[in-house]
C-alpha cells in the first residue's frame, strides 16, 4: 500500500474529492489521509465512504505548538504550517507506514503514478522543481520547489528533514518573502545540498502547471492519453482555478495566458471530474456551494486584466470590492 496525506476544507472540497478519485485510479494501492479543515468536510467525506480515506480533524492533528501560533496566521499561512506536521502526525501515529507522499488538494492525476515511484526507487526524501520557464524564472526567488508532491521514508535523512521543516514551519510560516523564508516552500531550497537521500522527481508529465506549461508541447497518444513532450501527463497543478457560482469555470490570470493558452484537453477533463464531484456531493447536500466563486465578480476582474491600462484596473478593482 502507498500512502499519501493531504488537507483541505469545504471551499477545496470539490477539488480534493477529483484528486482522491483519480488518485485512486491511477494507483490502486493508495492510501490517503486526508486533514479535514472544517466539520463539513469530515462529514461530508464520511458520507461519501471513500475506502481509501482515512478522515482526521484538526483536533486530532493540533498539539500546543499548533495552537500557540495559529492566531497569528492567516487561513492558508496555517494551512502552510501544516504541510509537514501532517505527514509527521501520520508516520508517529502509524508505526507500520514506511513512507509518506504529501498532495496539495489541487492537484489532479491522468495516467499511472507507478513511473514516479520507479524513479524516486528507495530515496529517503523526494520534492519537484516548479520547473519556471525563463521568462518566469524571476519567481524561483521564492522557492525553487513546489510543495505540491514531497515524499519522505521513515528513515534517518527522512525523518530528520521532516522534523525540521515541520520546527521551521512551526516558528515562522507566512505568506512574505524574507531572507530566505517563504511560507513553507522555500525551506526545501536548502534541502539538496544537505541531504544525500534526496531525489528530485524528473518525470516531465510529474508537476505540470500554470507557471510552466508554456514551455510543453501537449498531445495524445495511440489510447487517446494526454503526452506532456511525448511523455504520459501523470498530474496537472490547478493553481488559479475557480470555480463560478453559475457552474462554470474560471482557468487562469492573464498573467499566466500571455506566456501562451492553457492545454484545452487538461483543464475540460477537470472541468468535468469537478462537475461529477458537485453532483456527487449535492446528492449528500443538496444546498452545497462551498468554494464556488460570484461569476460576475470573477468576470469582471478577468475583463479589468484583459481590457484595462493598469491605473483604471487599480481603481476598478476597489469598486468591485466595495460591491
């Protein structure tokens, strides 16, 4: 069995619940223990009977430490903070589990995750690069690592870097670049110089997304699976996605569509496990609608991005807020 953890609440419910599922479609043997955020979400899950989720709450999950600095962060500073007390909570509660994967909710698998294990092998601790094309290199100043997939062995080295980013994230955790801080992702710029047992995944359809997608060539091959430069597309990063309080779809920023458009085939396949999972869920609780963003709001903060010189989007953007 392989086990992975993630954590979400009710606003990412829709999209935790398409990971879970394609997670478990493209890897049989997984295990995942999902931190629930908010009592919705336990319940929900619950009712759901996913044989492969393990619910934890937070009260489970929270010691003294948690506790003494969540009041000073912010919603997803907190969530932040939790990335590495999860995996940690999970392998000291679990002495029979021998490694662990933590998944951001967003994420989404398309082909067999059996590839990555192949490569990572026996290593004690495995994290992906955001792999930012030139033009976006600049952002690597704020971690060259994307805490979306990073994996740990109960071993030494993956024990001891767990235990210590889960101190650093403890002691400070915000979402501001300082010195060499950044929320929780930058503390893994200083693991590959520290850690021999480290592997950084290569797979090039592993850890695709908005901020490097420009630089693939997308496709299909011969059984209709969708290639990221002729390799199986294993798991797309949905960072920005939104979905619209009139069932429809927001995929990205401007920002992101100037370096070239999405790959169509990767975002309507989402769009459409998100609109099973709505189904699903409202078949539980027909008045669902956690996470689903105002369409029109959403609209015209896209129109003000496309249409607008900067200084009219500054003062739009206070109007549509004060709405």
């Amino acid at each position: 069995m392989r086990h992975f953890c993630t954590l979400f609440d009710s606003n990412y419910l829709l999209k935790g619940v398409a990971m879970l599922c394609t997670l478990k479609q493209h890897c049989p043997d997984a295990h995942v223990h999902v931190l629930c955020m908010d009592k919705q979400t336990r319940e929900i899950l619950q009712l759901m009977g996913l044989s492969h989720v393990t619910c934890l709450s937070l009260s489970e999950v929270e010691d003294e430490a948690l506790l003494a600095v969540k009041p000073g962060r912010g919603m997803a500073e907190y969530c932040w903070t939790l990335s590495p007390c999860l995996p940690w909570y999970v392998l000291q509660h679990n002495p029979h589990i021998d490694a662990i994967t933590y998944l951001d909710a967003d994420l989404y698998f398309y082909s067999p995750l059996q590839p990555l294990f192949e490569e990572i092998g026996d290593a004690s601790i495995v994290i992906i690069e955001h792999r930012f094309p030139p033009a976006l290199k600049h952002l690597e100043v704020q971690g060259r690592f994307c805490v979306e997939w990073v994996g740990f062995r109960r071993d030494g080295q993956g024990l001891a870097c767990l235990s210590r980013w889960r101190e650093q994230c403890i002691e400070w955790c915000f979402h501001r670049l300082e010195q060499d801080r950044m929320g929780d992702q930058k503390y893994l710029d200083q693991w590959p110089g520290k850690y021999s047992g480290l592997h950084i995944l290569q797979h090039t359809g592993a850890g695709v997304a908005p901020w490097n997608y420009s630089q693939y060539q997308f496709g299909q091959d011969d059984r209709g699976m969708i290639t990221v430069d002729g390799a199986p597309l294993v798991f797309y990063h949905f960072h920005q996605f939104q979905l619209l309080s009139n069932g429809s779809f927001d995929r990205l920023s401007g920002a992101y569509r100037a370096m070239g458009p999405e790959p169509k085939s990767v975002y309507e396949a989402y769009e459409a496990a998100l609109t099973t999972a709505l189904q699903d869920v409202r078949s539980l609780r027909t008045d669902f609608s956690a996470g689903m963003k105002p369409a029109l709001r959403v609209k015209a903060q896209r129109l003000v991005q496309y249409l607008l010189p900067e200084p009219f989007k500054q003062l739009l953007k206070k109007v549509i807020k004060a709405v």
